[in-house]
C-alpha cells in the first residue's frame, strides 16, 4: 500500500496450508490487529489491519484531518480487515468500510464475489449491501454471465445453488441481478453501490 511505501508483507518459501495467506511482515515491520477497541496480536483474531514501521509515512500531504485518521496509536491504520495466524502469517478477508452487517453478522464482500466467480457461472459481479424498509441490510449482487445467452433465471437460480453449497446463510445473496458490465473505480478495482433500499 502507497502510505507503508509500499511493502507490508512478502511470501517465502509459503507451505500449501498458506496458500490464502499474504505473507508474514517484512523486516522491521510490526503488526497488529484491532478489534473490540483494543490492539492485540492473538493468533487468529480478526479486525482491522494496523501497521508500524521505518516505511510507513508521516502523513498526507497538507491534509491533516486525513492524517489523524489513519495514523494512531504509532500505527498505520489500513482500513483493511484481517487476522494473523500461529506463525505471524497475515490474512485479509475485506475492507472495514465494504462490511455488509447481516442480522449482527458481518458479510465481506470479497468472500462472496470470489465464491461467486469459483462458481464460473459468471464473467464479473459485484457484491454489495442495501437496506430494506426496515432497516435491515442484505446482501446483493449485480452479475455478468459468463453466458450471455442463457436464461437469465436460470443462471440466478444455478448462482443460489452453488452459493448455498459454499456459503454460511447469512452471506448468500438476497438480490441478484444480471448487468452488461461491472462499473470499476481509477485504480480497476469494483465499484460498490450501498445504502440503497430493497
């Protein structure tokens, strides 16, 4: 990442059983998790991603109340979700600020997509949040199908399948829909649509 210069972690001689893993920190880098409002280092914790070390910056440019953001405590505060494991190996399960909240239970967006995409019923999705009248938050998804051509409730119900199969309940997808392309932010990365009601 830009504010660590940009190494946090790198993968060495990485056993199969690690293979999720995105290595374990770098030389002279420490981190952290932060969950429950404390800093801890239990193996297998999950929260947010914290980092300190030599390469991390000293702030945003002109931009203060940025800075005091995501520097805290003498760490970098990353924004990403993750644990560490027994050995020091770092795991990133998704971004604070995609967590969709599912009847108390937080959903990442990312683990949904990827089991999504495993299915190869699609080309691309997207998956997001969006509250119903109630105030009750679900999890969506906009598809692209990898046929085109295939009934489009056909492939909606063969996604619910595979999902069902490969996810808790609570983080199968209430809403999908089938689009012609899914819209990316400057950096290629998905663009998510939330708040929206059901």
């Amino acid at each position: 990442m830009t504010e660590a210069a940009p190494l946090i972690t790198k993968c060495s001689k990485i056993s199969l059983e690690k293979l999720d893993s995105v290595g374990k920190a770098i030389k002279g880098v420490k981190i952290s998790i932060e969950a429950d409002g404390g800093i801890t280092d239990i193996p297998h914790t999950n929260g947010e991603i914290l980092v300190k070390g030599p390469n991390v910056m000293s702030g945003y440019y002109r931009n203060e109340e940025e800075t005091k953001k995501v520097l805290k405590n003498g760490y970098l505060y990353t924004g990403d979700l993750g644990y560490l494991d027994e050995d020091g190996y770092l795991y990133i399960c998704g971004r604070k600020k995609n967590v969709i909240i599912v009847r108390g239970f937080n959903v990442y967006p990312e683990e949904v997509e990827a089991c999504i995409l495993n299915s190869l019923l699609v080309n691309d999705c997207v998956v997001y949040g969006e509250t119903d009248t109630l105030g009750i938050e679900a999890v969506c998804a906009d598809i692209v199908p990898a046929d085109p051509l295939v009934c489009q409730e056909k492939i909606k119900e063969e996604i619910r399948a595979y999902c069902k199969v490969h996810l808790s309940g609570f983080k199968q997808p209430r809403k999908i829909q089938i689009v012609d392309a899914i819209r990316k932010t400057a950096s290629g990365k998905n663009e998510r649509r939330r708040g929206e009601q059901l």
